[in-house]
C-alpha cells in the first residue's frame, strides 16, 4: 500500500513527521559522493587529493578528462532532480497543499547533502550540478535561463565558477519574474525562499574563486587527465568550482 495512501491514516504515526523524513532521505541522497567513487573505481584516484580537492564534476573533468566529468556532472544531476520528484511523493499527497513545500525542502536538502555530506567530514562539492537537478523540477522555465546564462558567461571567460555564479543570479531573477506578485503568498513562499537562498548559498561557496576571480588569478578551464594516481596536487590559484 503506498505511503501517498496512508499519509492521513493514524496507522502510520511515523507520516506525522513526514517534513523530517523528506529532509532526512533527501541530505542523504544529495551526500553520494559520485566524483569520488567515480575517481576511485575509474583510476584509484582519491579526487579529494588532486586537483582543486573538490569532488565535483569540474575537478573530475580536469583529473581525469572529459568523459569522466561529464558522467559525474550527470550523476550529480540525477541525484538533485529524483528526490524531489519522488521523496515528497512517498509521505505527502500530490493534492496537498503542502506537496510543493514538501518539494522545496527536498530540494534544498539535497543540495546541502552534496555540500556538506556526512560522509565526507561535511566537506563536499560546491552544489552546482545538484542544485540544477533540482531547479529542473522546481522551476524548469527559470533553469533555461540560468543555463544560457551558464554557457554565454562560460564561452566568453572559460571560467567554471563565473559561470556558476551568473547562472545561480540569472535562476533566482528570473524565478521572481516568473512569479511575480504570487512570490509570497502561502503557496508560493517557499519557493520564493528557495530561489534567494540556493544561489545565495552557491555564491558563498565560491568566495575564494570569487577573490580569485577579482585579482585576476582564477585559472581557465581545461580538460585534462593528469595526476591519476593521486598524489600530485595544484595551488590554490587553480582551485575552481565542482
């Protein structure tokens, strides 16, 4: 019998805290850390170790080449874009005015698993490609957006965290445009908060690249498939976003 079915029976007293179950399940799904065990099984690679330290689809890209950080840039993804789509829906009816609230914190959740995961002593990714999973449930409209802002930034300046940055400010202005007068009513507020909050966060995590960024130090992005055995490393010049 479906959890969607039970959610308003007192059989299942545990659905009552069902906001704490959607977070919970949500973090730890977001805190797989796909750019290190992909690092691992392709290379034996320990990523947290060359490169920028990041285990982002970026260092991947650079460490171990093309291929690689595209799978993780897509597993990361993925790992954004199915909770919220079927976590809430386990607990929380798709007709109840919480679903979309349920959906948010999801989300939110799973970008901070990935941030922050557990497993890793809480120091994870800088949330870029999870959190577009999750935009592309939430706010597929403004996601068009942030990706063209992405790639136009990426192609003139072929720096991985100017882009991310543009592209978390071209998501949240256009979620507000999208919105408009509904941004704060009840059944919109938390996606109201979501769309300051994720970028906000996103930003904040690329503060040094963004000092990197203003003294002119930031590296420009390249492929590569140096250091696959783990120990070489790089200065904090050419750390960059993942």
């Amino acid at each position: 019998m479906p959890l969607t079915l039970l959610y308003e029976s007192p059989l299942l007293m545990f659905t009552d805290y069902f906001w704490f179950f959607v977070a919970v399940l949500s973090y730890l799904a977001g805190s797989i850390p796909f750019g290190l065990v992909t690092a691992k099984l392709v290379a034996g690679t320990d990523i947290r170790k060359v490169g920028s330290g990041n285990i982002g689809a970026t260092n991947v890209a650079r460490t171990l080449g093309a291929k690689w950080g595209i799978v993780v840039l897509v597993l990361d993804a993925l790992k954004g874009l199915l909770p919220v789509l079927f976590i809430p829906a386990l607990f929380v009816s798709p007709d109840s005015p919480d679903f979309d609230h349920a959906r948010v914190l999801s989300g939110i959740a799973t970008i901070v698993g990935h941030m922050f995961p557990v497993w890793l002593g809480f120091r994870g990714g800088k949330g870029v490609a999870t959190s577009l999973g999750v935009i592309l449930v939430l706010g597929p409209w403004s996601t068009l957006a942030a990706v063209g802002a992405f790639a136009l930034t990426f192609f003139i300046s072929r720096i991985v965290a100017l882009s991310s940055i543009v592209a978390a400010l071209a998501f949240g202005i256009a979620q507000f445009a999208q919105l408009g007068s509904a941004a704060f009513t009840r059944e919109k507020w938390s996606l109201t908060a979501f769309s300051i909050a994720v970028p906000l966060l996103i930003i904040i995590r690329h503060r040094s690249n963004l000092g990197r960024i203003v003294r002119g130090e930031e590296k420009k992005f390249q492929f590569g498939s140096r250091n696959k055995e783990g120990t070489g490393s790089t200065s904090a010049s050419e750390q960059s976003e993942g």
